[in-house]
C-alpha cells in the first residue's frame, strides 16, 4: 500500500468508543467523571463531532452524511451515571451516543453471571429514564435480556437473549432498536446469524478503528479502559496512539487464544 492509499484509508477509519460506567471506582470498567469530560473536551479540541452508531451506518449506506472527523460515542450495560454525567454534556456540545442496555435488568444493577467481585455494582437506567435519553436524541441499542455470556448458554436461550432485548427495548420505548453490542464481545457464527437478521449492525470488542469494509455486524472499537488517563486519549489519533492500540490488540488476542 503506498502512503497516499495508506492516509485514505487512515482517514476511512472512524473510531468507535467504548465505555461502561462513569464513576470514580476505578475499576476496568469505570472512567472517572472528570476524564470522561476531558475525552470529550479533547474530542472537541481536534475537531472531533460524537455521533451515533446508527449514524455512521446511515452514512456507510448512503443515507446521511458525517461531519468531518467523526467519532462514535458508545456505552455498554446502560448505567445510570451516564445520565447523570454524559448525557447533559453531549447534548450541550451537540454529540449523539448509543447506550446499549440489558434489557432485563433496566432499573436495577449489573449484577448479573460471570460478573467479577472486583466491578462495583451500581444502579442501571430505568426505562422511565431511558424515555428521557430517546427522547434527547440518544440512541438506545440492545445488550442481551440478561448479559449472560451467549457462548456458555444453549442456542435457543442465546436466541432469546438476543431477539427479546430488541422486541422489549422496542415496545418500551415505542422506536425501532436498530444496533446491538456482544456481551463480554462472546458470540458465536450461530450468534451472527441471528444478529445479523435482526440488526442493521453490532459491535464486537475487537480492538480497532471501524472502516466501512469492515463486517457491520462484528464492528471493531476501541475500549476506553486502555485511554481513560487523558494523556493517552490525547494520543488516539497519533502514530504512537495508533501502535500503543495495535500492540493491545495483539496482547488481548494472544490471551483470548492462549485461555
């Protein structure tokens, strides 16, 4: 590839954000308040505009257009800080955003299987509150009914977990549910059939910029865990931030085969 094709396709990438909860626990999942706001003024500062993930599917289709540098702004699990801390924030610098939640746990907590001693558990958005975020323009995809890892559950159950967290999210908030988001990035070639024959597109936890030669139905993002200290979100763009990224993937690939 020479330089030129190269920069075309460095610029085809659009970087789709990942976070959880926003608090101040500190744990794998969590970016502090603080850093979140200072991700977003960074964003602001290098000409960035936060859009949806249905946004840049329209875009990739032909149906819309994205502004100069865009980025997707995404939240698994649909906690309820990000109410409190993201959506007054985005909506004031004019971002869209997709919340991804649990159908089935919608105002309680995440609580749920294979969830590790060392995540706090913390109250997830109602539905009454979802209401508010459809209604300011937020996107709300579905996460499974429950979060169980799909690969460690029978097909069938797998298939409701998937197909009833859109139906729900759909007669709950009365819009069509148009993305999804693996749970714990698990899924199977069973899995993405069914996905992809309800979804116009999903995201995986591959660790990498989206492109629209990209599968939209196992879409790659970068998971803020590995930028959340403001000095390495200052370097997304960069060529270091670029390698610091691509030696994760490499890292997280290796322990996803070595078990």
């Amino acid at each position: 590839m020479t330089s030129r094709s190269s920069t075309k396709a460095a610029s085809n990438a659009v970087p789709i954000l990942t976070y959880h909860s926003l608090d101040d626990s500190g744990a794998v999942t969590s970016v502090a308040p603080r850093d979140f706001r200072e991700h977003m003024q960074i964003l602001v500062e290098r000409g960035f505009a936060g859009i949806s993930l249905s946004a840049l599917l329209d875009s990739w289709d032909g149906r819309g257009a994205l502004p100069p540098r865009p980025a997707v702004i995404t939240f698994d699990d649909g906690f309820a800080n990000v109410l409190e801390h993201a959506a007054p924030l985005l909506s004031d610098l004019g971002f869209g955003a997709t919340v991804f939640v649990v159908s089935g746990r919608c105002g309680l907590t995440n609580d749920w299987p294979n969830q590790t001693p060392d995540i706090p558990r913390l109250p997830l958005l109602s539905w009454s509150e979802l209401v508010q975020m459809a209604t300011a323009g937020f996107e709300i995809g579905a996460h499974s009914v429950t979060h169980r890892p799909l690969t460690e559950i029978p097909q069938s159950e797998a298939a409701t977990e998937i197909v009833e967290s859109k139906a729900t999210i759909e007669d709950r908030l009365g819009q069509a549910v148009q993305t999804f988001a693996y749970p714990f990035g698990m899924f199977t070639d069973g899995h993405y059939e069914i996905v992809r024959s309800h979804f116009r597109g999903a995201c995986s936890t591959k660790l990498e910029r989206a492109k629209p030669t990209h599968d939209r139905h196992c879409l790659p993002r970068l998971d803020v865990y590995y930028l959340r200290r403001p000095i390495f979100f200052r370097a997304l763009e960069t060529l270091a931030g670029r390698t610091y990224l691509a030696l994760r993937s490499v890292g997280r690939k290796m322990r996803n085969e070595l078990g």
